[in-house]
C-alpha cells in the first residue's frame, strides 16, 4: 500500500513540474528581444560628462559580442569611411568639447584593442612559424630580435596593436645609441610601408569635422588612431633631430639618409624633415655635408615641384646667418648651382639669382675687408743692426720668440691659402649657377638693374682682387643683357690704368676676362683702343703680366684680322688745312691789323685718356707701342715681341 501511495505522489509531482516548466519556456522566449547586443552596448557604455550618445552606433562594441569594428588590416589608411555630412553654419567646438570627445574615441580605440587581443585574432592572423617566433623572440631574444618581432606584429594591424607600437616608441628615446637606432630604423620603415599615407598628411583629432552628423564608432577609432600616430611620427623626428647631432659620424649619417628617404616617400611633416637635411650641409665633417648634397639633389630629381621650396629652406637657413661658415657656404653654392631648371621654373630661376648677387656681394665684402686686414697686419722688418746690439744672454730667449713668432706667421699663411682657395671656389660656384639661371630668369628690370649697379660700384670702388670678380661676374651678366655691355667695356678699359694691377694675385683671372672679352667683341674700333692701352699698361707692369698681355694680344690679333691694320698701314697725316680770317678781339695785339693764321683742323686723332674705348679714334693710329715694347729691358718681353 504504502509503495502505491509513493507512485502517486511521484506521478502527480512530476505533472505539476512539466506544468511549471512551461511558463519558464515562454519567459524565456519573451525576453529575447529585450537582450539584443545593442541594448547591452548601451549599458556597458561609459558616462562622460557633457557627451551624449544619441544612437547605439555611436556606442562601445560590447565584448560579449565578439566583433571589431574596424577589420585587421596592413595599411589602416585605405579603409573607406562613409562620408558625413558637416554643417557649414555649425559653431566650432570648445576645448572642452573636443577633450572629452577626445577621451570618448581613446576609450573605444582601447577597447577596441582589447577585444583584438582577448580573441587571440593577432596569433590566428600570424602563421604557426611566425607565432611561435614571435612568442620565444618576445620572452628570451636579442635586441635585433625583439625590435624585429614587435615591428612583425605591428605590420600585421596597427590600428589594433599600439602596445607593440607604442614599446617601439619607447626604445626609440632610449639613451643607449644602439637601441635607439635599431628602433629609429625599423619605425622609419614602419612609417614609410605601413602606417603613413603617400597622398595626404596627417590630422589631430582636433582638426577632424567633430559637429559632423551620423558618425559611427569606426570614424571616432580611426580619428583616435590618426591623432596619436600623428604624435608619434612627430616623437620620432625630434628623437632623429638628437641623433643627427650625434659625434658618432655613422649615426648622422643614417640620420642623413633618413630625412632624405622620409622626405622622398611621405609628406608628412616635409617642412621639418626638410630643414633638418639642408643643415647638415653645414656640418663639420666634409663627407656628410657632401652627402647631404647629394640628396638633396635627388629628392629634386624624384620631386622638381619641390624646387622653390628647398631654395627658400636653404636661403633662410644659410645665407642669410651671419654664423655660417664658409666650408657650409660652399656647399651650399655647389648644391644650388646643380639644381637642374627648365622654362616652368622662372620663379625658382629669379631666387636663385638673388641669391647669388646677394651672396656675391656679401663675398667681394668679406674679402676686401681680408686684404685692408692683411696690409693692416704688415710690420715692418727688424733692422740687423738693432738685433746685433743685443746682449748675447738674451739671444736665446729672442729665438724662442722668433720661433713661436715664425710658427704663427706659417699658420696664418697656411689659413689665408685656405681661405683663398675657398674664395676662388666659391666665386667658381656663384658664377657657375648665373651662368645656369638667367637664361630661364625673367627678372623685373628694375631689381636686375639694382643690382648690377651694386656690382658696377664695387668693380670701381673695391680692391684690385674684388675688381677682377666683379668683372667676372659682370661679363656673364653681358651674355644675358647685351644693354649694359657700353658700360662693362669702359669698366674694363678704366681698370687696364690700375697701378694696383702688378700687386693683384688674380692676373691670370684678369687676363683671362681680357681675352674672353675682346674675343667675343664685334666693335672693331673698341677692340683697337683696348690693343693699345694693353700695350701702354705692358710699359709699366712687371715682366710676368707683360708677356701674358703680350700673348693675349697675339691671340686677339689671329681672331680680329681687321686689327693687323694697326701694324700694316702708316697713320694718314695728308690733313686739310683751312684758311680761317682770324676773329677780332679787344684783348689781342694786333687786332685790326687784318693778320690772317692759319689753323689746321685734322679729322681725328688717337685720344688715349677717352673713358669711352669706342670714341678714342684707335683705328686711326699705329701700335707705336711695340716700338717701345722691341727695346724693354726684360729679355722674355722682347723675345715676345
């Protein structure tokens, strides 16, 4: 009996518990809806104070869900973003406002990041070799191996991986040279194949349309993402600007081609980059200052649009410091004269000219103040007589003196040849690049005529070795403006009566503009008043410049056959005379007696103190000179005769 009452009460207890589950089915069936992910998303959100979240896109992806909102990928930059439309007449946000929108986009990048690593998507994307690399390299591995498995893991996702981003920065600032190049270089190559768009520069969050409507997680991620690389690209030129000053040579050096290799892929930050390349023109060691030329010179070639840009850079850095040196001046001249112009490049053509006539004139400056110095300094010889008075116990301290004394006179004579031989390479340079660009120049006439009235001024009032390069320079502007030539050749012609001509260490150079001159001179007369007054200075110089001028004049005479006239026809001196009654005047004797003079009138005559060489009536007159010139003392002259 009792066993029959248990059944029952086993049976009619299971009925009520089938009757109570069902109910359980259907709550559980009504309260679907209410669970969706995006309610979910709306609880987990965080509160930020001032920033309203009006729709379940803008919220955090839960990481319940199991899903990113940005995918994996290489290069995060050709991800499309859906357009949003801004509101022109919207009021620009606040500091505030953009902080804490700020704060809202770095919490769902975190986020974000998190959910990366949570569902391990950064070891499945990576293939069992490369896993398991990374893990042992990570854990126990070398300094090479570690940068090289962070940059491993980066290239996979930056956007999902700024931990191992962010540990490449932090060996980046490191002190110790050799960490911190390994990570200067593999975050370079980071920046250059990954991370850094070719099209566009980088924007700060700030500068993003933040009043935009319908913007969704994914454009406030990838603005975070955008604003904090944008930082970090800025983190790591200052920590290569450190490490350009470097005293290792080879670390500046592969700064050097850094800033080159950055500037020639990427735009971002070019105008810091490109000021960092152009000083190290000036740097002490000549082999990096000529390596910079070179690429800076091949980031024109890969950029010509960047022409006018890189002369600007080093006009403002270089040229216009009064602390340059001239080993960085030189450079500098040798790297703009190689800039290769064509006819689009007027603008980039009329700044380099005035680069060089500035730069010209600054030289032609310095150098005169060099020479008054130098004749300043000049002593005068101790007289033998006063030095044998002496008392003979001081004699040894006078050798010491003389020989210290005599050590620095052969320093100082050893640095002005220095000088010199950069002087004459930097006019080499600065002639070279005006030869290069004025044909492409368009110049106003009245900044061109500016000037070369200043280097006029200095042709006529500096020394005798400023005059030479004023002429010099003078002579290329003729080629390219025919209009001054009048006026350059009664320059020439005035400085053949310099007396300062046999002190000059420049005469080959002055030779040298005579015969380029005469040579290319179409005014035969002009070129027969220049004959002569070569060999009228020929009577007075040094022996050395008068068999040069008397070479130059044998070489003028071959090219001008005209002028051989001066040699092989006598002077006409069949002049007509006219019989002129002879004027009255109160103040003569004489005056009414009717005395006729005669007063001859001759056609021209050889005016040797014309200023003008076209108008001194050369070509009526004989090269009486050479006469003169057969009877010098010096046997090299007449044998030159």
């Amino acid at each position: 009996e009792k066993t029959d009452d248990a059944k029952e009460k086993e049976t009619s207890i299971k009925k009520k518990e089938k009757t109570d589950a069902k109910p359980k089915k259907e709550t559980k069936s009504e309260s679907k809806p209410e669970n969706t992910d995006n309610d979910k998303v709306i609880e987990t959100t965080p509160e930020i104070p001032g920033f309203k979240i009006k729709s379940a896109k803008d919220a955090l992806p839960a990481s319940k869900a199991g899903r990113l909102t940005v995918q994996p990928i290489r290069q995060w930059f050709s991800i499309s973003l859906r357009p949003v439309e801004v509101d022109a007449e919207a009021e620009r946000l606040s500091e505030e406002e953009v902080l804490q929108k700020l704060e809202f986009a770095e919490y769902l990048l975190n986020s974000e990041n998190d959910l990366y690593e949570k569902k391990g998507i950064a070891q499945k994307s990576l293939s069992t070799a490369d896993r398991s690399f990374v893990s042992n390299i990570l854990s126990s591995g070398t300094l090479t191996d570690r940068v090289s498995a962070l940059t491993l893991i980066v290239q996979e996702s930056p956007v999902h991986n700024l931990k191992s981003l962010g540990h490449l920065m932090n060996m980046v600032g490191k002190k110790n040279r050799r960490e911190a190049l390994l990570a200067v270089g593999s975050v370079k190559d980071l920046m250059c194949i990954n991370l850094l768009p070719a099209d566009r520069k980088l924007k700060y969050f700030a500068d993003q349309p933040l009043n935009a409507k319908d913007i969704t997680n994914m454009h406030w991620i990838l603005w975070a993402f955008e604003d904090k690389l944008k930082r970090y690209y800025f983190d790591l030129i200052q920590s290569m600007e450190s490490l350009a000053y470097d005293p290792v040579v080879h670390t500046r050096q592969s700064m050097v081609s850094y800033f080159e290799e950055l500037l020639e892929q990427k735009p971002e930050q070019e105008q810091n980059l490109l000021r960092l390349l152009v000083n190290k023109l000036g740097d002490k060691e000549r082999q990096l200052a000529a390596k910079a030329s070179y690429l800076i010179l091949k980031l024109l070639n890969v950029h010509p649009n960047m022409k006018f840009v890189v002369v600007k850079t080093i006009q403002e850095l270089l040229l216009t410091k009064s602390s340059t040196n001239e080993r960085a001046q030189y450079y500098t001249m040798i790297t703009l004269n190689q800039v290769i112009l064509s006819s689009k490049d007027v603008q980039t053509a009329n700044l380099l000219l005035e680069v060089y006539f500035v730069f010209f004139k600054k030289l032609l400056k310095l150098t005169q103040s060099m020479d008054e110095d130098k004749e300043g300094d000049e002593e005068p010889k101790p007289d033998s007589k006063s030095s044998n008075k002496r008392p003979e116990h001081k004699k040894k301290v006078y050798i010491g003196q003389k020989a210290l004394k005599k050590a620095k006179q052969e320093a100082d004579k050893k640095r002005d040849d220095e000088e010199k031989a950069t002087d004459n390479k930097m006019l080499a340079a600065i002639l070279t690049g005006l030869n290069r660009a004025l044909p492409f120049s368009k110049m106003e006439d009245e900044a061109m005529d500016k000037h070369v009235g200043a280097v006029f001024q200095i042709a006529h009032a500096g020394n005798f070795n400023t005059v030479v390069q004023s002429l010099v320079l003078l002579h290329q502007i003729m080629r390219i403006r025919p209009a001054i030539a009048d006026r350059f050749y009664r320059t020439l012609y005035d400085s053949l009566l310099d007396p300062r001509i046999d002190s000059t260490s420049k005469k080959a150079m002055y030779l040298n503009i005579l015969f380029r001159a005469l040579k290319t001179d179409d005014n035969i007369p002009r070129v027969m008043s220049f004959v002569k007054r070569i060999l009228q200075a020929c009577l007075h110089t040094q022996p050395d410049f008068a068999c040069g001028a008397l070479f130059l004049v044998s070489q003028i005479l071959s090219l001008q056959p005209r002028t051989y006239s001066m040699l092989t026809q006598p002077e006409d001196n069949d002049d007509e005379e006219n019989i002129v009654d002879a004027k009255d005047s109160s103040d003569n004797e004489d005056a009414g007696n009717g005395v006729q003079k005669q007063q001859e009138q001759p056609k021209s005559r050889y005016d040797p103190l014309k200023r003008d060489p076209k108008f001194a009536h050369a070509d009526d007159s004989c090269l009486w000179e050479a006469v003169m010139l057969v009877h010098h003392f010096h046997p090299s002259v007449t044998h030159s005769m």
